[in-house]
C-alpha cells in the first residue's frame, strides 16, 4: 500500500474547521470529544467483527485513544494493557474531503478497516499522531452520512497506543487535548462542596476587612482559540470557580491546549458609591486578561499568587459583568510545579485557569494597600509598615495589639515604620503558636477613622547556630529546634491544586501536628494564605519551596563543579517575578522560616544570584538554595535528597559551615484497595512495594532510625515524602482521599519521639 507520512504536532490548536466532519469552530472541542467514543474489546471477536453490521453492544465503551500514559506522544483516554486491542466507531461524515485520510497514532502494529474493507496495515510503531492519505484504490470505500472505522492493534514490548481520526489531508486537523484522567475517588469535604459553600472564608486573613463579596460560585465558560480575543458569543457551559477546568470539582474535567483560550463570565451587582471597588484573585493559572462591562481592566501573568485590579471606573449602578480570559501553555518557560500534560509517575495533571477564590472588596480613597510585619524576639517587638493608597488625607497611623481581646501595647504616629514592644512577650513556637491580634487604623486630621484592618502577628526569630558538639543547627527564638516535616504537596483527587473547602486543607495540617511533626515542606506550590494562617495558629513551622518550571542543568546533587541552566533574562526576571510576589504574599506568617528557590535541579539557573537575592530580600528567614539539587555556595543550607532511607555526605568539608539536612527522603508506598487515583496503572513507592502493612511500617520505622542516627551526626532536619498518595504515588502516610491512614497519628507520634530525644 502507497501511503505518505506526515508528522503532527499533538496537542497544538491551529485555526482550522474540521471540514471532513463538518464542525464548527464556535463548539469545536466539545464536538471532537463526541467523536471519540469507542467500543473495544481486549478479548478476540468473533469473524466479521469489522464489519458495518457488527453487533458490538457487548462490548465495553470507552474514549481514545487507547494505551498506557507515558507512552510518547500519547493522549490516553483509557487504559489498555493487554496484548491486543479491538475498537470500532461510528462516524458520520457530510462530505467527502478530495483527499480523505487518517490521523493515527499507533504502538505497536495496526491494522485499520473502513466499512469493512482493510484500507492500510501499519507495521512497527510511531511516536506521535502522523497523516496517512487513504489510498485512491480505497477513496470510495468512504461514503457521505455513516463509516464504520475498526482498527485492530498488537503491543510487542514497551508503551503501547491506538488512536485514529478521518480527517481531509488538505486540511490542517484540532486535536483538543487528552482528557484528564477522570478517577473515581472524592474526599469527605469535596462531596459536600456546592455552588453556594465554594470556598466563602475571607481569602486574607492577615489585612482582613468587613467589606467584601465573594464571586465563587457558578460561572459560564468557553473555550476558544487563543488567537480568538472576542468575547464568545456563544458558551458551553458551567464552571465552579474556585476550581480548576481539569478537575472533578470544576464539573468540566478538560485539558486546555496551550494554543487554546479559556473564558469564564458570571454578573454581580454592586451600588455606585465614593468608595473604591478593588477586583481580588488569590490565583489564576496561568496568563489572564480580565474585562468589567467589556472594558479591559488588566492583564496578570503567573499562575501561583494573589493580584487586584481597581475597577471603579468601569461600574454601573446595578447589575455589571465580569469576564475572564486564560492562557496556559503548562510545559513551556512558566513556573507550573507538578503540573504535565502527560502525567505520570511524580507528574500530574495541568491545572489550568481560576483556581482560587475571587473576590471584590470595597476601600476609601484613602486605604490601606498593604502590610509588612516584622519581629523580634529578643526584644518583644513588632514591627508594622503600611503601604497606603494616597495619603494626602492621612495624618497619622494607629497601631493597637491585643492578646486574648486585652489590648498590650499601641502606638500612633506619622506613616512610616510603627513599633510596639510588648512587655513579657510571648513568643511563637511550635509548641506554643502565640498569635497577637493587631488592628491597624488610618486617621485624618480630626482623629476620624479613614480606613481600619485587622492582622495578626506571631513574635519569634529564627537562625542558626553551632551546638556543644560543633554542629551548625537551625534554631528559633535563639533556641536550637530540629526540623521534622513531610513534604507535603497540596494536591486533591477531587480538586487537584485547589482543596476542596478550608475545612479539608486544615485537617491535613492537624493531622500532621498530631502525628508529631513540627514542620511542613510545601512542595513547589503555593497554597491559599488561609493555609499559612491555620499554621501560624496551630504552630506548624513551614519550608516554602518556589514553584518550579522546566529547562534544567544536569542533576548533580552535591557534587563539586556543577553547571546551571541557560535561562534568557526574559524568562529568568519572570521567575524572578513570580518569587518576589511569593514572597511579598507570604512573608508577614510567622509559620514560614525557610525559603526554597529551588527543587532538585528543576528550573536550577543562576543560582548564585537568586540566593544572595533572596538571602537580601528576607534576611529574617534561612534559604535553602536547592533542596536536594545541585549544591552551589550561597544561602545557609545544604540539602541530600535520598531514597529510601535518608544519607548525607557528612565527611565532606565543603558543608562545615552550612545547616545539613535530608529534604526528601522515604517515600515508602503502601497501596490501599478501593483508595487508589487509578487502580489500573503502575502505582508506586522508592524502593519497591511491601507484601504486607507490617513492612511498610517496620520500612517508616527503619528510615526514621537511620535518620535519627545521622540526627546526632549533625544532621539539622528531615523531610519525610509524603503526607498523601498523589495520583500514581502511593508512597504518603495517608490515600489520596484521606479516608485511609496507613499509620496512624497516635503511632506516628510515638515513632517520631526518638528525634526529640537528646
């Protein structure tokens, strides 16, 4: 058979209808979606199984294309992992294109049927979606209105994958993205999640208001092509904001090409007044233009942290629209974390739009735009520095701090820096999470209040120092304090990036105080402040890791001589950016006491330079310059990442006199039947999986002893992976639905004693 083979770029929206099938551009993903609806069957049917007249109703149903993800160039809709696969689908077609052919993506061998008749064997396999021209010989084997289309495919060894569309060869075809894996499990918060409940805590709790609305809820969207900058005319449905496109919660559960648009659209009403309206988003992933009655009020790129818009000038009295347009290329130069088109093994899947609470906030002219807290506790002070929206009206600043609801100290003076030193201070610590409530007020020149919020500040210092035995430690308010954590990645199988209610998100972190840790690695994402605020109060100490991009040096760990990445200075003052942002966000919770620039060698670039940055940009916290990744002198830690049990070269000289630590280490899997993201796929942990609990209990045990030994060697901290099952890693102390603890806290805490132990 003569056939041209052309490659295709998976996955990349080109401007183009599908005019073998007759579709139209407005409703153009939702459309092929339609058309991608298989029966199959891994069991040999009977003679005539390709055959129009076939009857297949015994057979199972499922969405292309077919195969094991990770299989290169692959978008699996269901997993096959036989030998063989046999699939048939119904197309109707309006015209016949002059030149019909296929879009086919096959591993192994395929053998493809039109209405019967063989039209094409394809021998070995390909690594992506290819054009094969059908045949003139087989031109009229294709009629107007129904085709049946049968493939029969065979796996030889390695990946594996079937997916076929009838296409025009003249005509460039849209593949929409493959569907995100679409798993059974839900948490106990994410069932109870409605459209009037989504998220309705007041996003900011450490310059809190009264006056505010929460935009949560129900929202139209669309999906276009990013070369469409019109508002849709037309929309295919609804969104639950906060949550994302992909995820069960959002109630869509699609993937967003990166050559694709997203919209939302919802009104709200407000009433004109002399008070300003500011447009609040905790986080939107990842590039967004956002409109107020058709009129664009901003533009924000980076997907991980808060931004505002003032939209005063565009309100009407009454009713308003609001519309949202995103972009998100996930796998490019953008900072994305975890977040894979294809995911697999310890990638997951892309989060992609509004993923956290939007919300609309009334301010006088004159307002309080935002709060730096500083302390001391040596001194018992805190420090506050307003930054004030216009202050030609502004006479003074008033400070009060309260403790329990009895005022302790208070100051007034001109804006600017505003100390208080609060008379036998108690500090913040772990074990004692002493939070002084702090009420900032701006006054005119009659004493009259201009504008008031409320904070809160936890008074404690950290540093470092050497022990009696000469070993360089972490400490808190002059104390040495070992650093005993997971690594904890905030992802949900009902929400992924985003939990599914505040009530959820704070039970992982009391049940990680209960099982007697101190401190939490939050692993390349940044949470919703209200995460931050429930470990300031409960006394979590807490790592925060920049979120990572792509674009790597090779992995070195802490080998002498490594090499960065080569990052244009576009792309690095936009990670610079972002971090900056993180941790202007961030910096006032007393919980954070260490920054991570860096995972592993994920993104590593210029890694002199983003320390002695972020070392100037905070001196008030420790960095870790690249937990577990290629070790370069700068910052105040040297961080091993080790699996399955926890190591360090201790005898190397070059890291006397930095802080040592094991950031990620463990990772023990244990699967737990009918708690599994995907019971089908190759579900792992470091070091293979235990037969039994009671292994991967005395495994937890054994690590935990070898990192208690390497404790007393001068090891400062350790990082356990990880608090839940994420997706396919099955290696955390609870499932991913949290309704299944591996070891309990009671125990864990048991266990944990040995490191806090002199």
């Amino acid at each position: 058979m003569s056939t041209i083979v052309l490659p295709v770029r998976l996955m990349h929206v080109w401007l183009a209808t599908l005019a073998v099938l007759g579709l139209g551009q407005s409703s153009l993903a939702q459309q092929i979606s339609q058309t991608e609806q298989w029966s199959y069957t891994f069991e040999k049917p009977t003679e005539g199984w390709q055959e129009p007249q076939f009857d297949d109703s015994n057979w199972q149903h499922g969405q292309g294309g077919f195969g094991t993800r990770g299989t290169p160039g692959s978008r699996v809709g269901t997993v096959w992992k036989s030998s063989d696969i046999w699939l048939r689908r119904v197309i109707s077609i309006k015209q016949v294109p002059a030149r019909p052919g296929f879009l086919i993506h096959h591993d192994d061998e395929a053998e493809i049927f039109l209405n019967g008749k063989q039209v094409a064997v394809l021998p070995a396999w390909t690594n992506d979606y290819q054009v094969v021209p059908l045949h003139d010989l087989h031109r009229s084997t294709l009629r107007q209105g129904k085709n049946t289309l049968a493939i029969h495919c065979h796996q030889d060894a390695g990946g594996q994958f079937i997916d076929a569309h009838i296409i025009d060869v003249e005509q460039p075809l849209t593949l929409p993205p493959a569907s995100p894996f679409q798993s059974e499990l839900i948490t106990k918060w994410g069932s109870e999640v409605t459209a009037d409940n989504a998220w309705a805590d007041y996003p900011r709790p450490q310059m809190k208001r009264d006056e505010w609305v929460n935009l949560n809820g129900n929202w139209d969207y669309a999906i276009t092509s990013e070369q469409q900058t019109a508002v849709p005319e037309e929309w295919e449905g609804k969104i639950l904001v906060p949550f994302c496109l992909e995820s069960k919660l959002g109630g869509v559960q699609r993937m967003l090409g990166d050559r694709e648009a997203l919209w939302y659209r919802r009104y709200f009403e407000t009433s004109l007044t002399e008070s300003k309206t500011l447009l609040n988003f905790e986080a939107v992933d990842y590039r967004c233009e956002v409109f107020v009655n058709g009129k664009s009020v901003g533009k924000h790129q980076g997907g991980n942290t808060p931004f505002s818009f003032d939209i005063s000038d565009t309100l009407v009295e009454g009713r308003n629209s609001l519309v949202v347009r995103v972009e998100d290329e996930t796998e490019e130069w953008q900072l994305r974390g975890k977040q894979v088109r294809n995911p697999n093994g310890i990638w997951y899947t892309q989060v992609s739009g509004i993923w956290q609470t939007i919300w609309l906030e009334q301010v006088p002219n004159n307002h309080i735009a935002d709060l730096t807290i500083a302390t001391d506790a040596a001194t018992g002070t805190i420090s506050i520095e307003p930054t004030i929206q216009d202050e030609s009206r502004v006479a003074t600043v008033k400070v009060v701090a309260k403790l329990e609801g009895t005022s302790v100290a208070e100051q007034q003076s001109k804006p600017g820096l505003i100390s208080l030193t609060i008379g036998s201070a108690r500090l913040w610590s772990p074990d004692s999470p002493t939070l002084y409530d702090l009420e900032v007020l701006l006054l005119d020149h009659n004493g009259e209040v201009m504008d008031r919020v409320e904070s809160y500040a936890g008074i404690r210092t950290v540093g470092k120092d050497v022990d009696a035995e000469g070993h360089l430690r972490m400490t808190l308010n002059g104390k040495p304090i070992f650093h005993w954590g997971p690594l904890d990645q905030g992802w949900w199988p009902d929400g992924l990036l985003t939990p599914p209610s505040d009530e959820g998100m704070l039970y992982d972190i009391a049940w990680l105080k209960d099982a007697g840790f101190n401190m939490i690695r939050k692993h390349i994402k940044v949470e919703p402040r209200r995460y931050y605020y429930h470990c300031d109060r409960l006394g979590m100490m807490v790592w925060q890791d920049q979120v990572s991009a792509g674009h790597s040096p090779p992995w070195t760990f802490l080998q002498p001589n490594p090499k960065d990445a080569d990052w244009s200075d576009e792309n690095h003052s936009q990670f610079m950016l972002e971090l900056e942002r993180m941790i202007d966000a961030l910096e006032n919770h007393p919980s954070i006491v260490v920054w991570v620039p860096f995972n592993e060698a994920w993104g590593q670039h210029r890694t002199t330079d983003v320390g002695d940055w972020t070392l100037n940009r905070d001196p008030s916290r420790l960095v870790n310059i690249a937990s577990g990744g290629n070790y370069w002198p700068v910052g105040d830690i040297a961080d091993q990442h080790a699996y399955p049990n926890p190591s360090f070269p201790l005898n190397d000289s070059r890291f006397d006199n930095v802080i040592k630590v094991v950031g990620e280490f463990g990772g023990h899997g244990y699967p737990v039947e009918g708690h599994l993201w995907d019971a089908d796929r190759d579900n792992w942990g470091y070091g293979g999986l235990p037969k039994s609990k009671s292994e991967y209990q005395d495994r937890y045990l054994k690590s935990l002893e070898i990192l208690n030994e390497l404790r007393h060697q001068g090891i400062a901290g350790g990082v356990y992976t990880q608090t839940t099952d994420v997706e396919g890693e099955i290696n955390g102390l609870m499932s991913y639905d949290r309704k299944v603890e591996k070891i309990s806290p009671k125990e864990l805490k048991l266990m944990h004693q040995i490191l806090f132990t002199p």
